[in-house]
C-alpha cells in the first residue's frame, strides 16, 4: 500500500488529489499539509466534501515527508522548493504539479533530485502529453515559414501567465525547430508593435470563470492552419495523472524526471 501525503491539501487542486487518492485501492492518505496561517478547522471542513472524514494535517515539510512515501505537490514555488528539500533528505518521491517557477528555482530543484525521486511536470493529463510530443513532431517537420501561436485559458484564480502547460508546449516547438525558447518567445502585443518577426513563438493567455484548462497550438502557414488543441473538462485528469507518476517513480533511481518518462514518450 502506497503511503501518500498531499500538500495544500484544502485546496481546489487539493481537494481533487485528496479524493483520487481515496478511491484508489492501492494507495493510503496518510497525511496533508497547509499554511500556517491556515485554521485546521475550515482545512477539515473542506476535506469532509470529498469525503474525508479526518486527517492528520501539518504546516512543517520535513512532518508531511516523514510520514509517507510519496508528496503529491500542486501548491506554490516556494512551498514546493521547501517540500522537495525535505524529500531529498528524507529520499522520498515528490510528485510536482507546481507551475511558475523562476530559473533559479528550477535549478534548485534539479539539486533536490540528486537525492529524491522527483517527477515534475507543467500538466499531469495524459492528453496534455500526447499532444506535447505531437507539437515537437510538426513543429521539426515544418519550416518557420508556418508561425506558431499557443493560445491558453485558464480559471480566474490562477496566478501566474503563461501557464506551465503552455510553457511546455513552448518548449516542445523550440525543441523541434531547435532553438532556446527564450530567444524566440513573444508573450506581450499591444499598440503598434510592427509585423510579426519570423520564427517567433507567440503566447496569449486568457483567465475567467471556472476553467480549467484549455490548450491550443496553431501552426499558420502559407494558405493553410494546423490546429491541435487540448480541453480538461475536470481536475480528475490531473490528479489521475499524479497518481500514475507515483507509483512509477517507486521503481526508479533519484532523479529529475517529468510525465513523458512516466509515459514512456522520450527517447
């Protein structure tokens, strides 16, 4: 029985995570953390409308780590970087669905994953992955004589833009046209900003109402588009996609890994 611990556990992410674990048979939620600021008694009261009735609950990573195998972690940068320090120390698997981290941050987190099983990814669905890896393919097969465009939305409380998943499809166009997505990223247009520059990687991002999540990539080319788009109709395929990651990453040595490796979609 796999032992799972859930940070921001109170949380719509939270929440979601809290119920796939419970209705798995081969797993046990052994443990959920939130801010120390946060009462533990609202924290409970939400964790009853999933149907969990009691929970040890905690604001101290090396606790929440120490009492399971895994951490399923959809939460904040700065919580996760805490988290996976913890996890490295106690050599755990940290399962990362955080988005918005800066370089440096990224970077720390690779460090954490000398020690701990680290599977971090901008989107856990299944989908979201398949199409990822079909982005990189036409992406290589056509010439930047077709621009790209991600377009992404998202619900009103998500924070930060563009979204991880976006960001991951930036990087798989950049990967199959074999260039740093930072050189070739557009994320801003307003005014007069003069005719698009070939080979430009163009992101737009739109936030309301409860999405959750809405991804497309559009290849313009001359006389044609090709359009491949993702929709989540729940946050089920996320925590199901957590969920696989964790029990793979049992078997597997310390590293730093995402949701392609779980799938076997690299190499």
């Amino acid at each position: 029985m796999l032992k799972i611990a859930i940070a921001g556990c109170a949380g719509r992410m939270g929440l979601t995570l809290v119920k796939a674990v419970l209705q798995s048979p081969n797993a046990q939620l052994v443990a959920g953390s939130e801010r120390p600021e946060f009462d533990e008694q609202a924290a409970l009261a939400q964790l009853e409308t999933v149907g969990c009735k009691q929970l040890f609950i905690t604001s101290h990573p090396d606790v929440l780590v120490e009492e399971a195998d895994v951490v399923l972690d959809f939460t904040s940068p700065e919580s996760t970087l805490a988290i996976a320090k913890a996890a490295a120390k106690f050599k755990r698997v940290h399962i990362v669905g955080t988005t918005g981290f800066s370089d440096v941050e990224k970077r720390e987190l690779a460090l954490y994953a000398q020690e701990a099983r680290i599977v971090q990814s901008g989107n856990f669905s299944i989908g979201v992955n398949l199409m990822e890896t079909l982005v990189e393919q036409t992406a290589r097969l056509l010439d930047d004589s077709y621009d790209i465009e991600i377009f992404e939305m998202h619900h009103k409380h998500k924070k930060d833009a563009p979204s991880g998943t976006a960001l991951m499809f930036g990087e798989a166009v950049a990967r199959g046209r074999n260039v740093r997505l930072g050189d070739k990223k557009v994320v801003s247009r307003d005014g007069i900003t003069g005719e698009r520059n070939q080979g430009d990687i163009g992101f737009t991002a739109a936030r309301g109402g409860d999405v959750v999540g809405i991804h497309e990539v559009m290849f313009a080319g001359p006389g044609e588009m090709i359009e491949i788009k993702h929709q989540g109709y729940n946050r089920d395929i996320y925590a199901n996609g957590a969920l696989r990651a964790a029990f793979w990453a049992q078997s597997q040595k310390a590293g730093l890994y995402s949701m392609k490796d779980v799938l076997g979609l690299t190499g």
